[in-house]
C-alpha cells in the first residue's frame, strides 16, 4: 500500500478479488474480461489501524457509504432468496438481501437484510416480515384474485414488510435487530393479532376436520385448527377427539 494509503487500513476496511460473477441477479467485475482482476476495497470507519486482514469470498452488496441499516430475519428455510434479492415496502424497492446462513443448531437459516436511507425508519419493532416470492393466488367468492409484489420477486424472490396500522405506534427498530420471516403475508398479519387457545372436545366424528380449518361465527373468520389428536378417555372407556383451535378474539366487538 502507498504511504498515502495508510488511513484506508483500519480494522472493519474489506478487501475482494473483482473478477466476473454472477448470482441471482447481480452481475459485477464484466470489466475485468478486458483489464484483469484487482483488488478491490471498502473503507472501515474503525479508528483502529490493523496490518491483518481476511478476503472475501464474494464482494459486498452494499458498500460502508451506503446510508441506510441492517436488520436481521429468522425463516425455517432458504426458500427461494438469495444475495441481491429485493426487499420491498408498498411495493418499492427498499433495499436488498446482502448475506444469509444456516443457525447453529442447524434449524433454520438467518438472512442480514440492508434497508436504504431513508426508507429504514419505515422498520419499527413491531414491523412484519414476510417471504414475497412467486404469485400467490386467492379464489374466493369475489373471483381469482393475483398478489405478486413484481416481476423481480417472481423470478428472483424477494422479501416485503409492513407495520400493522391498528398495532399503535412503535419506537423505531434498533439497527441490527432481529425479526421472524414469515412465509406470506397472510400468516405475518396472523401474528400481528393476540391469539387466544382453547380446546374442544369431540365424542363425535369430526371427518374432514383438519388443521388449517377455519372457526367462524356467522360467517365471520375467528380463527383456525391448530391441532386434532384422538384420545382415550379412561374413565369412560372410550375415544374422544381433542380440537385445538386459536381465535382472535379481538375481532368479537
């Protein structure tokens, strides 16, 4: 490094090989078919100097002087993401998937997300995350009915967010915080309600009954089965099902 170089090396400074790559849908380093690969570096802000570093593997998706802030996502699987996937509120593009790796217990799979500036104060604590990918379709007496966030997503995948707009006002999110992914907006806006359990018992059969399966009141949508088992009862000498359904009582005005 020259002499005047000397400030660029503190301890959060990155270094990669720029050479072609592409993944998902990012394409970088082409202009290194006609130059040749070099080093590439992303300034630290650390106010340590350091002589040591590790390369990386891939190059960074955002760079430090990006503004904007990073969160973290808890999902079950990868699912369709990956590097570069789009992060979408009210259907704009907001910000991208930038790193992602299996939990340590080997049970699920941790996505770092970065929301631009000024679109990262829309992140509150109570905000929901939820898988965006493909084309969800609804058939309901109103006819068939396609939510998709864009054409990106259905290709490339992709995450939106949103906070419920009756959940009251929530302090900002705290960059780096961590939030649930869940896996389409219709099992996030589930949680953004207080579930209540309870338990019924059936000595009748409860054939096509399943988990999934809707409680309603008049039409009205309450809550769903969350689980049917059957059971012995000893004391009687006879089978009974147990039903456990979850309602929303909030929607009981």
């Amino acid at each position: 490094m020259d002499r005047e170089s000397k400030g660029l090396l503190v301890e959060d400074t990155r270094f990669w090989v720029v050479r072609p790559r592409i993944y998902g849908g990012y394409v970088s380093g082409f202009g290194t078919l006609v130059g040749g690969t070099y080093i590439g570096v992303d300034v630290g802000k650390s106010k340590k100097q350091s002589r040591t570093f590790k390369g990386l593997e891939v190059p960074p998706v955002v760079t430090k002087d990006v503004p904007g802030a990073t969160f973290l996502l808890h999902a079950a699987d990868l699912g369709s993401l990956n590097i570069t996937s789009p992060i979408y509120f009210r259907r704009l593009q907001v910000g991208q998937v930038v790193a992602y790796d299996l939990d340590r217990d080997g049970r699920g799979v941790t996505f770092t997300i970065f929301i631009n500036s000024p679109y990262d104060r829309y992140v509150r604590a109570n905000t929901l995350f939820w898988h965006a990918s493909g084309i969800d379709l609804t058939l309901s007496t109103s006819g068939l009915k396609v939510n998709t966030e864009s054409m990106v997503s259905i290709l490339l995948g992709g995450v939106a967010f949103q906070t419920p707009e009756d959940a009251g006002e929530a302090p900002a999110a705290v960059p780096g915080s961590a939030f649930t992914l869940f896996s389409d907006r219709e099992d996030a806006m589930k949680h953004a309600e207080t579930v209540h359990s309870f338990l019924l018992l059936f000595k009748e059969s409860v054939r096509g009954l399943s988990v999934g399966s809707p409680v309603e009141l008049h039409g009205v949508h309450l809550g769903e089965v969350s689980k049917v088992k059957l059971e012995f009862d000893d004391r009687m000498k006879d089978f009974r099902v147990a039903v456990e359904i979850r309602l929303v009582l909030e929607r009981l005005r």
